[in-house]
C-alpha cells in the first residue's frame, strides 16, 4: 500500500477515536458506523487511489478504514454493537491523550511499547511503525481476473475482520428463481476469501426487482440502499440472463454485475 495511503488511514483512524470521544456518553442514542467513518473521511479526505470504487461499490480509502477499525476494536480502544452504534471505551480515551503524535497512537494499537507524551519519532521512524501497524489492516485486495473460486495456497485461514455466518439476496426475485419471495434464508451468497466479497451468480429474467440484504437467516440485521441499515429498498431494471450479486460486509454495499467472472 503506498505511503500516503497508509499515513492517511492512520489519520482517520485517530479521527475514529476523536469523533467517537466528542459524543456524549449519556446520550440516548449512539453515533452509528456510517455516521463515524463518514466524519472520518471528510476530515481526511480520500486522494488519489483512496477515491477509487472497488468491485463492492466502496471507494478503496472508505473500505480500508473500514477494515482498520478492526485494530481499533482489539485494542480495547472502541466498541461496535450493531443497531447500538459505536462507543469509545475508557482506554480508548486514554490513548488519545496519552498519544497526541499519530505514530505514537497506531504504535500502542498495535501493542508496541511507547512511553506517553513521548517525543515524536523522526520522519523515517513514524512511516516505519505507521505502516507495521496498518499494512495488515488496511489491505484492500482487487477482484481476481480469474474465477473466484478458491486458489490453492492463497486462501487465508481467516477474514481480516468479522463476517457474518449467512448473507442472502432477499426480495422480488426469489419467486422468479423458483424460491419465495423475500425470504430471508433463501438466496444465499458464497464468502469469496480471496477478495472478502460475498457473491451470487443468477440467471434471472428480465424484469424490475427490489430487494435487501438479510444476515444470518433474519430480518434482524438487514441492509437496504447506500449500505444504510433497516434502509430502503434496492431496486433494478434487470434484461434478462444471468447476473452476479457482490456484497461487501465492510461498507454493506451490494453490486450487481453482467455475467462477469470474479
């Protein structure tokens, strides 16, 4: 990942922590994920390849921060709790204060050792330990030109952050694919590790679909348009013939594609 990149995510990374630490922790309700990493982005703004859109609809930036945050919750830095939104803890609070220099903070989230109030680094010591921090984290892999079956010798033993156990296209179509409609536990996509997307091929005739994304058999965790959760539906205009789905659990985004190999 360049260096820019990676500088630039650890930047919104500490915008995560600052956003989430200006909230008040008495208010009813919490700041939600869309609402985080969107106040992040807009402090550090996506430049260059950042502002590229990936195969699942995200810009490569806004999926890398996503994918980073991870960091942040292992650290014990902030909490995620779905239809709760996000939190920052009490340690996390810490960090910001004890680590204003953001090498300093990425290298105590990534437990490295750092003395607080330390001295920042040199120039060439920041970009080492911002990039061991980040470069696991952040990662943004591209859709294989060839068939996104798995490869041998390049399947990961697991995600680089948490995915559901079931993903399903559910809305209009299912009764056309000889399944109900709006069936939460029908039309399941297949978990692709090599480009962590989820992924369905149909060949679906022609006609005008609305539909959602249902996790692990419920409508309790749906997504709707704009990746917004409970949001609304998705809908297409669709010629007939088959028609790849892409879900990226990252940014909660669906793609539909033409009959592509991915």
């Amino acid at each position: 990942m360049a260096k820019n990149s990676i500088e630039n995510t650890a930047l919104r990374l500490k915008a995560v922590l600052e956003v989430l630490a200006a909230e008040d922790p008495s208010a009813e309700r919490r700041i939600s994920r869309g609402e985080v990493l969107s106040a992040a982005v807009t402090r550090v703004p996506l430049t260059g390849t950042e502002a590229e859109t990936l195969a699942s609809g995200a810009a490569r930036g806004e999926r890398a921060l996503a994918t980073a945050t991870g960091k942040l919750v292992k650290a014990g830095w902030i909490t995620k709790e779905g239809r709760a939104g996000w939190s920052i803890t009490a340690s996390g609070r810490r960090a910001l204060q004890d680590f204003p220099d953001t090498a300093d903070l990425l290298a105590a989230m990534n437990g490295k050792a750092v003395a607080p109030a330390a001295a920042s680094p040199a120039a060439a010591e920041v970009e080492e330990v911002v990039e061991e921090a980040l470069q696991d984290s952040v990662a943004v892999p591209e859709i294989p030109q060839e068939h996104h079956g798995a490869h041998a010798g390049t399947e990961r033993p697991e995600p680089s952050f948490p995915q559901p156990g079931a993903v399903v296209i559910a809305g209009t179509l299912g009764s056309a694919l000889g399944q109900a409609d709006w069936d939460p536990a029908g039309l399941q996509l297949t978990f692709d590790r090599n480009d962590e997307l989820w992924k369905l091929t149909a060949d679906l005739p022609a006609g005008h679909y609305e539909y959602k994304v249902a996790l692990d058999g419920s409508w309790e965790e749906n997504y709707g348009r704009h990746g917004h959760r409970d949001g609304a539906n998705m809908d297409m205009a669709h010629d007939g013939g088959p028609l790849t789905f892409l879900y990226d659990h990252a940014t909660h985004t669906v793609v539909t594609k033409p009959d592509v190999n991915v």
